[in-house]
C-alpha cells in the first residue's frame, strides 16, 4: 500500500513540476528561448504574493487579481527591452541574458527580504495541510490535488488557447516562421510580447503554488528551473501535454526514489532525467542508421 | 485609378543589385504579368512591394500612400496581400487554420473562409489536414486561399506553378481567372510565358533586374517577349 500512495504523492507532485514547466515549455516554443530566469521569475512572483498577504492583508486567494497583471506587463518589459533586443544577435545572447537576469532577480529579492524562508501557507488557512483519506491509510493532500488540477487545467486551456483562438493560431504560426506572418499582418514582435506575457502568469501560478506547498527564498529559483527543465526535457520540450507527462515522470521517480533512500529523492528524478536523455538522443541515432541501412538496401535490391 | 506606384526602386541583397531602378504602375483591376529568366530579380521586386524585404532606395506608394519603409504586417493591413515562392505554408497547422490566419490582417470584404472553400473547392475536403501532407497543388491552394482572407486590394502572386504538376497549374490558374474576373488587382510573377500571357493586361520582362520591355499583352509578340527574356536584341524601347 504505501508504494500505491507514493506513486499517488509522486503523481501530484508533478501536477506542480508540470505547473512550473509549463512557461519555460511555452516560451521555448513559441520563440525558441531558454529562459534560464524562469525559476527566479517563479520566486519573485511567490514574494510579490506573501508581500501582499503579509503587509497588505491580502490571501493569495485575492492577491492574484494584483500579482499576474503585474508580472504579464513584466513579461511585456522583459520581452521588449531585453529579449527582443538580445534576440537580434542570435540563439545565445538571450540565454546569456536570461542567465544575467536571474542574478539580478535573486540578489535582489536577497537585499529586498533577506535570506529567511517564507511560505504562504500561513495565508491559505487549514488549506495547507488538510486532506482526503482516499482508502485505508492512504491520505491525499487537498493542496497537492488542488495543484494538480490547476496544472491540468492550465495546460488544457493553453491548448485550448493555442488551437481555438486567432491570436493562438497566430501565436503557433509566428512560433513556425515569423517572416511569413508579417505578410498576413500579423506583428511578430506584438506576438512574442503577448507569448512572453501568458508566460508570465504562467510562472506567477507556478510561484504561488510553491508558496503555498512548501517554503522558498530569494535563491529557490535555481532549482524549480532545474525540476522545470527536467519536466519539459522528459516531456519533449515544446509540447504542452508533453510537458504534464514529463512532470509527472519526474514526480513519480522522485517520489518512488524517496521511498527507496532517503537521498533518492533528487538522484532519482535526475537519473530519470538523464536516461530519458540519453534514450531519445540514442533511439535518434539508431532511427538514422536504419534509414541509411534501408536506403542503402533498396538501391541495392 | 493608380493603385500601385513604384519608382526608381533598388533592392539589394548584400553587395548584388537584385533590383536597378525599377518604375512601373498598376492600376486597379488590372493583371500585370512580370517575366524574365532566374536571378532577373521578380521574386526580390515582389517581397519588395509586399515589405518582406526593405529597398535601398526609391519609392512604393500604395492606394496613394507611401509604404516604402512600412513593415510588412502594416502592407498586409493596407491591403497588399503576397503568395511566396514555395507557399511558406504553416505545416503544422492545418488548412483552416492557415486560412484563419488571413483573418488578422483585420480587412474587411468579400473573402471569408466560406467563399474561399467556394473558390477554392479543392480545400473542401482537406480542410481539416496539416498543411505539411499535402501535395504541391493543394499547398498553392491553400497559399492564395490565405492570402485572400486578407481581403487584399493587391494581390501579389510568385511563381505559382513552380513545381506544380500541369493539372495542378491548371486549377490554380482557373482559381486566377475567377479572381480577375471579380475585379482583384493582380501582380504575376510567372516562368511560364504562355501562363502569363493567358491571364495577364500587361507584361513587363526584367533583365538583371531591370526592366527591359514593358507592354500590353495585346500588343507584344511571343517573340518580342522571349528575346526580352534572353536578352537578346535590342528591347530597350518600352511600348
């Protein structure tokens, strides 16, 4: 029974990798860009949230209606003064930038709100730790499935978004070849603008539901850029349910991992991680090879 | 009515003049065929007019505007709406939703995505397909379906029957006579000199990105038209 519930715990939990992943997948698709910020981007939103719920009075419940506007006209910025600029000098300089940003973002939340932990479950109420008992003794948090939820409702809408809206489908298309919607008037730029934006609120959700599960400061970001990567990787980088499935990937070896070692938790979902790796770069090679070989047969039969 | 008012335009790529000071007009309603042999510089003058490539010099009005140095989102917005050498479809999208995609030029007219399908019937059954499985033919379809749901004033169209089995030209060329016949204003660029001739008011060869004979249709020959193409002669003198 208690492998049932860690594959269950392991299952909501990448309901939150998949959360996390979901905007670095997105941005990465849509303009070829590895925010490597992402996870700072995260932190600085779950701050923007426990600084409204701490010094204003304001539960994340309602904090959001200030939070995700706030970071989208970020995302605005971020795009028109340092992506779009960058971009121009090709695939790295953005990296490079993103990379530079994070410091920034990480020192200052550091010089903002020091190095103590923060969390918001104090704000969510019995939220944060009650739960369901599913069978006998197998409990489930509400949080994690909540999380879940949102996760799978997030990707489901943005694929909804991407599939059934204009500016999705132009969204897709600019994604594709951004010199050929100019001729459809279609403003490339106004699109990665709008891209970066959701991309943007995606991360502040992400940011919240971190905040709420567990605790974070100014240098948490790192590594949920690091789950989020994982995810996305496992998942096949671009791809929206690609990326729940690799969350989920992910959640159930760290979960299953824990289970085995106390340590196994973060060697299990990075050794997930490399073996997916290696398996897609190795299938690559040998669906190559066969191709060559099968090539090679016909024009000699 | 003038709808199309180039002047003295260059275009380079790089160090290679691809366009040398090329002049010409299209009024409204008319279908202007331009010709010329590989590297004369048609395709280069086409995503010129259409902003997909910015000129050195000279000047592109457009229904009395100067579009010179607009981008090109802001000519398809105007009206100027172009079908791209080798259709530049979104293959992962599928065909309605290439031909949605038309819609954000934001013009309003005659073109929706009903009266596409009506003009186009071969879309009727593939419009639910990716764009990247399908046949040369209906990818050309797809491509001036597209660029009719901008609702353009200007049509430019590039060598549409590259590529294209004869039948395929055949369709896409009946689809042509049907929009000239609505009144569009059409720009060719075509290889094919009878293809040109059949549809087009006007025909203008280039040369080296020049233009070396410019006429109506009506009154040029065959020949006058191919020793233009080859440069062959002397064809300086425009009709």
């Amino acid at each position: 029974m208690i492998w049932v519930e860690q594959i269950f715990q392991g299952i909501l939990l990448g309901g939150y990798y998949a959360l996390i992943a979901c905007g670095l997948s997105f941005m990465f698709s849509v303009m070829g860009l590895v925010n490597l910020a992402h996870g700072s981007f995260a932190m600085l939103a779950a701050f923007g949230f426990w600084a409204l719920a701490e010094y204003a009075g304001l539960p994340p419940t309602i904090g959001w209606t200030a939070v995700f506007p706030a970071m989208a006209l970020l995302g605005v910025a971020l795009q028109r003064l340092v992506l779009d600029r960058s971009a121009r000098s090709g695939f790295l300089i953005p990296v490079l930038a993103t990379f530079g940003l994070s410091i920034c973002i990480d020192n200052l939340l550091f010089q903002q709100f020091g190095a103590d932990t923060r969390s918001l479950a104090p704000f969510i109420g019995d939220l944060s730790y009650d739960s369901w008992e599913l069978a006998d003794g197998v409990f489930v948090g509400k949080l994690a499935v909540y999380i879940f939820l949102a996760a799978v409702g997030l990707l489901g809408g943005l694929q909804l978004f991407l599939s059934r809206t204009q500016l999705g489908r132009a969204i897709r298309a600019t994604a594709i070849d951004r010199d050929t919607v100019g001729l459809l008037g279609i403003d490339a730029n106004w699109i990665n603008i709008c891209a970066t934006a959701i991309a943007m609120v995606t991360v502040s959700i992400a940011g919240a539901a971190l905040g709420m599960r567990a605790t974070f400061d100014p240098y948490a970001g790192t590594p949920q850029l690091i789950f989020a990567f994982e995810a996305a990787v496992i998942g096949g980088t671009g791809s929206l349910w690609g990326t729940l499935l690799g969350g989920l990937t992910l959640g159930i070896a760290q979960s299953v991992g824990a289970q085995i070692s106390p340590q196994g938790f973060l060697i299990a979902g990075h050794a997930t991680f490399l073996v997916v790796l290696v398996a897609r770069t190795s299938l690559d090679r040998i669906a190559d090879v066969w191709r060559i070989f099968s090539f090679v047969r016909t024009k000699a039969s | 009515m003038t709808l199309l008012s180039v002047r003295e335009l260059e275009v380079r790529h790089g160090l290679l003049r691809a366009v040398r000071g090329v002049s010409f007009d299209v009024a409204q309603g008319e279908t202007v065929a331009f010709v010329g042999a590989n590297g004369a510089g048609k395709t280069t003058l086409l995503r010129a007019i259409a902003g997909a490539h910015l000129p050195q010099a000279g000047r592109i009005s457009f229904a009395g505007e100067d579009v010179t140095s607009a981008p090109s989102y802001r000519r398809a917005r105007a009206g100027i709406a172009l079908v791209p050498e080798g259709r530049r479809l979104f293959g992962e999208l599928s065909v309605t939703e290439n031909l949605l995609l038309g819609l954000s030029a934001g013009n309003r007219g005659a073109w929706n995505l009903d009266a596409v399908l009506e003009a186009l019937p071969q879309l009727q059954p593939i419009r639910h397909a990716l764009a990247r499985n399908l046949s040369g033919g209906q990818q050309q379809a797809v491509a001036i379906g597209r660029a009719l749901m901008t609702n353009p004033k200007l049509l430019l169209l590039d060598e549409i029957s590259l590529g294209l089995s004869p039948v395929a030209v055949d369709l896409v060329y009946a689809a042509i006579a049907k929009l000239i016949a609505a009144g569009t204003t059409i720009i060719l660029v075509e290889q094919k000199l009878d293809r040109a001739m059949s549809v087009a008011d006007r025909m203008i060869c280039m040369l080296e990105g020049s233009v070396v004979l410019e006429g109506k249709t009506s009154q040029l020959t065959r020949d006058q038209i191919t020793d233009a193409y080859f440069g062959l002669g002397q064809v300086g003198a425009h009709s």
